[in-house]
C-alpha cells in the first residue's frame, strides 16, 4: 500500500537544497580577500574561486534531464546534494589554491542540478491548481539566496573565519540529503533518451567559453586579450555545431530535444528569465559596490541596507502564488514589470547625498517587482509543457536564467568603467577659472590647484562624480531592458482552467 505523500517535509527538503546552492552563489564573494591572504593567491588567481564554481555549473546543468531520464529523481538528487555537501566540506579544509579550485569545480557539478530538480519535483508532487504556491515557495530559495549570501557571507567570516562559509553546508546538506531520502518515492528513470555525447559536448564547450569570456572579459580588456579572442570563437563554433546537430538530430537522440522551442509558452518564459537575471542580478552587483566605494559603508551595513528587497520578494512571492488560478497571469507579470521599472526609476535619480532610507526602499520595491514576476512567470513557462519534458525543461529555464545573470553583470561592471572614464574626462573639461564658482573663498581654498593636495582633492571629487554618472547610466539601462521587454507579454498563452487533478497518482515522492 502506497502511503499519501508528505508534501510539507518534500518542500522543506526541497528548499533546504535550494537555499543551500543559491547561497553559495555569492555567500563566498565578499570572503575572497581573506582567502587570498591565507592561500597566498594574487587577486587574479583568487578569482578561480568564483569562476570554478560558476563555470563547473554551467556545464553541467544541462545534463540533468539526462540524468533524471537515465536513473530517476530520488538518486540524482542524493547524489548531487551528497556530492555537494562533501565538496563544501573540501572547500573549507583546502590549504592550497589548487586545492579550493578543484573543489568549487565539484560543487559546481555537484550543485548544477539541484535548482532545476527543486523545480521539477515541485511541480510534480503538486496538482495544477497549487502549482503556483510551490513555485512560490522554489522562488523564495532561488530569488533570495543569492541577496542574503554576501550578508551572511561577510557575518560568518568576520565571526569566525572564512572556512565557515563552506561549512555552514554541512549540516544543511545532511538534514535535507535525509528527508530526501526518507520522502521521495524510488521511481527509476524511464531511460527513453540516449546520451547524446556530440551535442553535450559541444553544448557544454560552447556554455563553458561564454562564461569564461563573460567572467573574466573585463580583467582581460576584452578583446584586446588572445584568451577572450579564443573563447569568443569556441563559443561561436561549438553554438554552431549544436544548432545544427540538435535540428538535424530525432529528438529520442538528441541532447536537447528541440520540441521545447516549439512550446511557445516555454519559450517566451526562457526569454523573460533571461530578462529577469539579467536585471536582478546586475543589480545586485551595483548596489553594493557603490555604496562601499562611494559613500564608504562598511560591508555589515551594506548588507543590512540591500537585505529587504529580498525580504519584498519573499513576501511578494507567497502571496502571489495564491493568486496563480485566479488572477490573469500576464496582468501579474505586467505589474510585477512595472513596479520593477519604478524601482530603477528611482535609482537612476541617485546622487552622491544618499540616505539610507534611498537605499532600501527602492531596493524594497524591486524585490515586490521580481516577486510578481518570477512565480506567475515559473508557472506560465511551463503550464503547457508535456510533464516528459519538465526535467530538461526546468534545466534549460536554469541554465538560461544564470547566463542572464553572468551578461548583465559584466555588460554593467564594463560599462560602469568604461562610463567612468568618458564622466571624468567629460568633467575635467568643465573645469576652468572662468566658472563663477572660483570666485567663492572657500571652494578656493579647497581645490586650490597651486598645491598638491587641492589638486588632489579636486580630481578625487570629479572622480566620484563621474563614478555616480556611470552608476546611474547602468541603471537606465536596466530600466531600459525591463520596459522594453513588456510588450512581449502578448506572446504568452494563459494556462487552461481544469478540474484539480489527484497529484498522488502522478507523483514521484512519499
């Protein structure tokens, strides 16, 4: 006798694995200058740590489908969460740079799945009618992990050490690796894909170049550097060897199965969470580094001003998702949209008088934005998709959300340097004794150009103002994207009402 399932302790396990790799994606960024010191790695070699983990992911989150096909849910998720949950702890331990490195690769393999698989059993333990609260409760772990990794980040390791941001992992790992296996159902995989090895492996090369052009692009000068010039045509060829395999290929043998990109609900939805991590993602990595370099906030208060926008979405989310059913979904997109829209609106108009009140509610409202958008958006893209073609269907969504989040964070950090330089000579320019603001005393004596440290003082000042044009141009940018990309709500089908249907006798999980 089959027993009823026990979805609370499903999600709660669910999410322990979700919150546990979405933190990781940044929960170790503000720890890289104590590694430094303790593995004795120059900035550049430091940046490994980062790139390991983020590279290592991107190639291997595709192979989930495959992976669920070949050898079903429960032991993929144990082995990736087992898997990650050892690789954090080899993390901590390493007393070398090679050493973390080889382990951030681990993790990333390891971890890959675990988002997309959150996403797919979710959507499989429940019937269409509460499909919107569980992608309510998946997005709370992937939205907000990422903006509370850089607070906890920095509390664990001027608490104690930077060790404990990988072992922090460890219990979390063991706790949701236990309810994994005492709730999911062992259902064995229907084996009714091949594995591709052409198409992974083009894939996985094409996927693995753009992340390393888009991660370490700006270091390089971009093409001005023969190593962005390879990646660049790696890129391109192996893209163009996947196309065309995947559309000559039958679907049962390709490693993607090209009839997602028919599904036009999916493949509008693919597009708007490319929009969405491009966004937010972005954003998140401008806010910090403006309020630490221009307005001198240490990194505890940097935290504590950008961590309610993640508390608005995590509100948002809950909400919204009992509204899934009943609200139109394309109305809730638009005004998740908008309100998105408001918020850069707001932080286009910063200047270098900023309080702190400036700071957090503009981030607030963002994170309302993204909270109207991410559960009805998870939920339209896949509404009319086949439940066969959710594994490499959520893996694909994954996988496209985190290269929009890679290119809008290198797209803003280029722009935000290139921006600062053109502000500078721009003000620089402006600068002349025929400005009536010479003949004020006190701005004399303050940049008085005669001495080393007028001058110094003024070029320091048109520095930080420049800064701050760069930061807002990047900002109307976002703006910018996010506006534009509304119209394409038109393209997306609101799902069919149906009579709730038994979930029991389609689950996977006890």
């Amino acid at each position: 006798m089959i027993r009823p399932l026990n979805r609370p302790m499903i999600t709660l396990s669910i999410m322990l694995a979700t919150i546990m790799q979405t933190l990781d994606s940044t929960i170790a960024n503000v720890a890289l200058p104590h590694m430094q010191g303790t593995l004795s790695a120059s900035q550049d070699q430091i940046a490994w740590v980062l790139t390991a983990y983020i590279v290592a992911a991107a190639i291997a989150t595709p192979l989930t489908g495959w992976m669920v096909d070949r050898f079903g849910q429960k032991n993929v998720f144990l082995a990736s969460i087992a898997g990650f949950t050892v690789a954090s702890m080899l993390c901590g331990m390493s007393n070398t740079l090679a050493e973390i490195v080889a382990a951030r690769l681990l993790q990333g393999v390891f971890g890959a799945a675990l988002v997309p698989l959150s996403q797919l059993v979710l959507l499989d333990i429940n019937p269409k009618e509460k499909q919107g609260s569980a992608m309510a409760i998946w997005g709370v772990g992937v939205m907000v992990g990422p903006i509370l990794g850089p607070t906890l980040g920095g509390w664990l390791t001027e608490s104690y050490n930077w060790r404990w941001v990988f072992f922090i992992n460890v219990p979390i790992g063991l706790l949701a690796s236990y309810g994994m296996w005492k709730y999911i159902r062992p259902v064995p995989g229907p084996r009714r894909q091949r594995f591709d090895v052409f198409g992974f492996a083009t894939l996985s090369l094409g996927v693995g170049a753009l992340q390393l052009l888009l991660d370490r692009g700006q270091q390089n000068d971009w093409f001005s550097s023969t190593e962005t010039w390879t990646e660049a045509i790696a890129l391109v060829v192996m893209a163009t060897y996947f196309t065309a395999h995947t559309l000559l290929t039958p679907a049962d043998k390709s490693f993607v199965d090209f009839r997602l990109f028919k599904n036009q609900n999916f493949v509008t939805g693919v597009l708007f969470i490319f929009i969405v991590g491009l966004v937010l993602y972005a954003t998140r990595a401008l806010i910090p580094t403006m309020l630490e370099t221009l307005l001198d906030y240490p990194v505890a208060t940097t935290g504590l001003v950008t961590a309610p926008s993640g508390l608005g979405t995590m509100l948002t989310m809950l909400i919204v998702g009992r509204l899934i059913g009943k609200v139109d979904l394309r109305l809730m997109l638009f005004a998740g949209f908008a309100i998105t829209a408001l918020s850069l609106w707001q932080m286009a108009h910063y200047s270098l008088e900023l309080s702190q009140g400036d700071i957090i509610w503009p981030g607030v409202i963002q994170g309302i934005g993204m909270g109207l958008v991410f559960v009805p958006l998870s939920a339209a893209t896949f509404a009319t998709l086949s439940p066969e073609m959710r594994a490499q269907g959520t893996a694909l969504f994954s996988l496209v959300r985190n290269i929009g989040s890679s290119i809008g964070i290198s797209l803003v950090q280029t722009l935000l340097v290139r921006n600062t330089v053109i502000a500078h000579a721009s003000l620089t320019e402006r600068i002349t004794y025929a400005n009536p603001a010479w003949h004020n005393p006190a701005v004399g004596r303050a940049y008085d150009l005669s001495t080393l440290g007028g001058a110094a003082f003024l070029d320091g000042s048109v520095a930080r103002q420049a800064a701050m044009i760069a930061y807002i141009d990047d900002f109307w940018l976002m703006l910018f994207l996010t506006v534009g990309v509304m119209p394409l709500l038109l393209l997306i089908r609101p799902p069919r009402r149906q009579a709730p249907a038994d979930a029991d006798a389609h689950a996977v999980m006890e």
